[in-house]
C-alpha cells in the first residue's frame, strides 16, 4: 500500500503499541514508563540488586535499609504509605508500618523476578492507587524457560564474597499446545557485609527461602486462565529487632480475547503477609512478640476495545479495581493491630489516533474508606472515613517523523491516608521525657496537580547498520497539597509532660520538579545506557532543609561485545549527589561508584557471568539509606537452562 501511495509523502499505519501493563493494558507513546527487561534486571553481568536496578532508573530511587528483604520505590521523590502504587505480578503490596524504615515495602523474591515496569507521574488504570508513580514487579514464568513446546528448566547460581552472599534458584517447566504450568524454588543466604572502609555493617545478613507455581490453560481458541502462587519466608534484622516474615500471594486470572471492541482481563486476588519480632538485637527491646499481619483482597476486570470513529483510531481501556486491607496481630505499639480499608477505582483511558496525532483523555473516579477504633486518654470511639476523588489525565503527542515525538502531559492524583498514619497508638514513658505517638483521624488526602513535557526518540542506522538508540527527556512539576509528615507537639496526659508526636498534613504547597532523560543504544559491537534526573524538591514548613530525593543522580553503562556477541565486557558509573533524606533524616555526601562486569554465553542454554562492585572499594552512605553500602564485591553467576 504504502508502494501505490503517490499523493502523499508519508502513510501513518495507526497508533504502535510499545509495550504492555500487568492488566494487558497498551503503553501509549505519551505515558513515561520504563519497561526494565531481561539484561535491564540482571544488569552488570546478572548481579545487581534490585534497589541497584531501580536507582539507575531516571526519576527512581528506593528508600534502602539493607536489613529488609523487601523493596521500597520512591518516584520523583515521593514514597511510602502507598504514594508508589507497587505491585507484584499486578497484586498491591500493602504491607506498611511506622517509623524506622520506608513504610512501605514490596516483598517478593528477586532470583525469580523477570522485568519491571516504572511508570512516573499519574496512572489512571489498574494499579493506580499512587499518587506519584507505580511499579509492578514481574516474575519468571514457563515460557521464559522453554522455547515452544516441550520440558525444561532452569538453574541459577550467584556468589558474593563480601559477606558470603550466595543466591541458588531451580525451576521446571512444561509448555504445552493448549497451556503451561512451572514450579520454582529459591533460597539466599548471606553473612552481614563490609563497607569500603572494612567495617562490617550490622544486620546486613540474609537468610531466605521462596517458593513459586504458576500455570497457563486455553478454556478455548479466546479464552485463558492463569494461577499464580507464590510463598517468601525471611528471617532478617532491623528496626532494633530480629524478625520473621511470610508473604503469601495468590492470584486467579482469566483472558478473553474476542474481538477488537472485546479483549478482557480480570484477576482476582489475595496478599498476607506475616512478621513478628522474634528477639531483641541489643536485649533492651520491649516488643518482643510484636506480630504485624496485612490481608490483601481483591479484585480487577479491565477492556480494551479498538474502534475506528472515521479517520481516528480509538483504543478505549475500561474497567474497575477494589481490593480491601485488613489488618491483624498483637503489640503493635505504634502499628495499628486492627483496621480496615476498602479501595474502589473506576477509571476509563481513551486515545485517539490519527496520523501523526495521538489523544489521550483519562479520568480516574476513586472511593476509599477506613474503620478502626481507639481508645487512649487523648481520644477514644470509632474511626469512620469515606472519601471520593475525580482524577483526570490528558496528554497530546505528535509524531513529527520517524523518530520525534514530542508530547505534554497534564494530571491530577490522590493518595488517601493509609490504617497506619491514620489508626497509630504508642506510649514511650521514659520518667525525664514521655513521647505519645498519637493517632489523627482527620487526617485529609494528599492531592498532586502538575504535568509534564517531553519528547520521545527513536532512531534506527544511526552510526552503523542495524543500530537503534531510543531517548526520552522529559520535565515535569507536581504541586502536592496536604502532604501528610510527622508532626509533633507539646502535650500533658496522666503522667505528666509528653511531646505528641503524629502525622498530619502540612501547610503550604510540597513542589517537586525535575528534568529526567533516558537512552539506550544498541548495535552489534557495542551498547549503552544513559539515565539522568535533576531536581528540586523541597517540602515547605519546617522541612525546608530536607529533599524528597536526591538533588541529582546519574548512571551510565558501556558494554562492548565479542565473539559474535557470546562475551560482554563493560562498566557502569553512577553517581548520586548529596542531599538530606526528609526520610532518613541522615545527610548522606556525594558519592560515584564504578562496576565493571562480563559475560559469557557459549551456548543458548549456558550463561557464566562475572563482575566486580565498587571497584574503588568507596566508603559511602547511600542516599535515603540507614547504614553504609557495601565495599568491593567480586560476584560470579551461572545460569544453566535445558
């Protein structure tokens, strides 16, 4: 067609998709999200930890205390409590508690996972309770073993020797003509590790085992069911205590891909996740036996129809997600032990194509309620909330030719308060100082207004055939209103004088803005990554001398590849600046570190893998982190599939 088309320069063949959500959903050339697959997670010779990955991402952080087995995503900034929506295999990660830590962290085990996707900004769709951004992590699944049809599995080995860090996984599979079905298992074990100055770094130990099947089967030629189940046991130090946690997930999907007005997903789903303090790490702690329990439920049906509305192409994405949190254990202290949340989200995703032009008008509706109670001499009865929000999202794009896309974005999001700032309980009697951590049900929703502008590259024979490299620069602002921090104040209870410690939102508007770019180049020789983010982002009232993420961070990969492309040798630098965590409340200096990696396929199923960590064996805080990282780590890996 495009041949026999003389009257016109250009024939534009409709809106291409570049990627998929955890729900089926398309990624729009407008949305800025990184989907991190295969050599993108298992980057630097298949040995960098998941905060590595995730850190090296532009707009991206984690919130890092090297003694928790979970992860904690911080996007532009913001995190915790739920202002990152993260997700496993598209179930929320509720799990949460005060103080400390993150508030927040997503549990899974990282030898099974397979991609990660990191969407910025406002998400209409599933999974978009955050107010800042979301990140669902993805795990291994039979096809990812077996190409076509057949048995096999896979064998994974990785050995650290700082602190005897030593990851082992085994997996079987068998993909069949009408479904699939895989059994995995992981364990990890660790000794605490030593920074770059030979210190050992207290509680840096690990000890986990995980457990995974999953199963695919075609009802009919347009019909499909999924089962995934899933089972991390860790035992870990932190917070002052040794503890141990379960995390269970369940999911039950099925497919219908009828027709291009009826392709549908649904996902019903459950989460719990147990941790209870089993020993104190100096023997002064008094909540030994504190349990901590999160009951995820819930359940998500999303369509995605193309129609054709004259010379626009509409791809319409509709649907519903409400899951509930319910919360469960003893001696909670400033954990609330009972409470419940029900989140209700009705969204629907329009984008018109036509030519070069691409439309997209969302709008997300969002109900959520919360039930507890208190009782304590400051304030007693039943806490009853129920709020909605409407959140709208446009975005307009332009395809100026085959490889720029400029495109501006604008949005609003909510985050509702979480059982835990909202329902916390404690009382700290000290005789000199008393401090109550105190509940606030009145507690309002923190609401984002703002947008972004950016342009999209991707250029294919750029310096020699067959090369590609895809960019994305992009700036963005966010106004956050009723940005909820811990607050405290003067007070006087049955005991005497007490500081009242709880959270409440600030006044004033919390800005975060920022410039972030993105590129990977790709060729037969060599290939690179690029990742940059420099921002401003200080919350207003008090916390003028804290930063909600790093001033400026910046990471680059340069890999040359041999033998027709079976060695990999490279490096990566990245560098974070200094900064004052408004999390961590620590000041961590600027610092740089350097990899450098190999990685050797001499055939399709075996994969040798080495690399060196922090070359220059640097002593340094990471930012947003409780303890120091690591000094320099010789890694080796070995995957064999068959």
């Amino acid at each position: 067609m495009a041949q026999e088309t003389e009257e016109v320069d250009d024939l534009y063949l409709g809106r291409i998709v570049v990627g998929y959500s955890a729900d089926g959903t398309p990624t729009y050339a407008g949305e800025n999200t990184s989907h991190l697959e295969g050599n993108a997670v298992t980057a630097q010779g298949g040995t960098a930890t998941v905060d590595d990955v995730i850190r090296q991402t532009p707009g991206a952080s984690t919130r890092l205390n090297p003694g928790q087995p979970g992860v904690a995503v911080s996007i532009r900034g913001l995190q915790g409590q739920g202002r990152v929506a993260m997700t496993v295999e598209g179930v929320p990660q509720n799990f949460r508690f005060n103080g400390h830590a993150s508030e927040g962290y997503a549990n899974f085990e990282p030898l099974f996972l397979q991609g990660i996707d990191i969407t910025r900004g406002a998400v209409v769709t599933a999974g978009g309770s955050g107010s800042a951004g979301a990140a669902n992590f993805r795990l291994i699944d039979a096809e990812d073993i077996v190409d076509g049809q057949g048995a096999g599995g896979r064998v994974k080995l990785s050995y650290g020797d700082n602190g005897d860090d030593f990851g082992r996984m085994g997996a079987a599979a068998y993909v069949g003509e009408r479904g699939s079905v895989l059994a995995a298992y992981a364990r990890a074990t660790a000794d605490a590790f030593e920074d770059g100055a030979g210190n050992t770094v207290d509680n840096t130990d690990k000890d986990r085992d995980s457990y995974m099947l999953r199963g695919r089967y075609a009802l009919t030629e347009t019909q499909s069911l999924e089962l995934l189940a899933t089972r991390m046991n860790a035992d870990y130090a932190s917070n002052s205590y040794y503890q141990e946690m379960t995390t269970d997930l369940y999911k039950l999907g099925y497919t219908l891909d009828y027709s291009p007005a009826v392709n549908l997903t649904a996902n019903l789903y459950r989460s719990v996740t147990d941790n209870e303090y089993s020993g104190s790490i100096d023997g002064t702690g008094s909540y030994v036996g504190r349990q901590m329990q999160t009951i995820t439920t819930g359940l998500d049906v999303t369509n995605v129809s193309e129609l054709a509305l004259g010379g626009w192409m509409l791809t319409a994405t509709n649907g519903f997600e409400y899951y509930e949190d319910v919360l469960g254990g003893a001696e909670g202290g400033a954990n609330p032990t009972y409470g419940e949340a029900k989140n209700l989200g009705v969204y629907s995703e329009n984008t018109f194509s036509n030519g070069p032009w691409e439309v997209t008008a969302a709008l997300r509706y969002s109900d959520y309620s919360l039930k507890g109670r208190l009782d304590n001499e400051l304030e007693s009865g039943d806490v009853d909330i129920d709020e909605t929000s409407f959140d709208p999202k446009l975005t307009l794009a332009y395809q100026v030719n085959d490889w720029l896309q400029p495109y501006v974005s604008i949005s609003r999001s909510s985050r509702a308060p979480s059982l835990q700032e909202t329902l916390q309980e404690s009382f700290h009697g000290y005789g000199f100082f008393n401090l109550y951590l105190g509940p606030n049900p009145d507690l309002e929703t923190e609401t984002s207004e703002g947008g972004e502008i950016g342009v999209n590259l991707a250029r294919n024979d750029l310096l020699t055939a067959g090369d590609r490299l895809t960019a994305r620069v992009a700036y963005y602002k966010m106004n956050v209103e009723d940005y909820v921090a811990y607050v405290t104040e003067d007070a006087y209870t049955s005991v005497g004088a007490t500081t009242l410690a709880y959270y409440d939102n600030i006044d004033g508007t919390t800005v975060t803005q920022g410039l972030e770019l993105e590129a990977a180049y790709d060729s037969e020789l060599w290939s690179g990554a690029l990742s940059y983010t420099n921002s401003d982002s200080t919350p207003p009232s008090g916390y003028e001398g804290y930063e909600l993420q790093p001033p400026e961070t910046f990471s680059t990969t340069l890999a040359r590849h041999f033998m027709n492309g079976e060695l990999t040798t490279g490096a990566t630098y990245s560098y974070t600046a200094a900064g004052v965590s408004i999390d961590s409340e620590e000041k961590s200096d600027a610092y740089g570190l350097w990899d450098i990696f190999a990685s050797y396929e001499p055939t399709d199923n075996l994969l040798i893998t080495a690399k060196v960590a922090n070359v220059g064996d640097e002593e340094y805080l990471p930012y947003a982190a409780t303890a120091n990282g690591p000094g320099r780590t010789y890694y080796l890996g070995l995957q064999l599939t068959f």
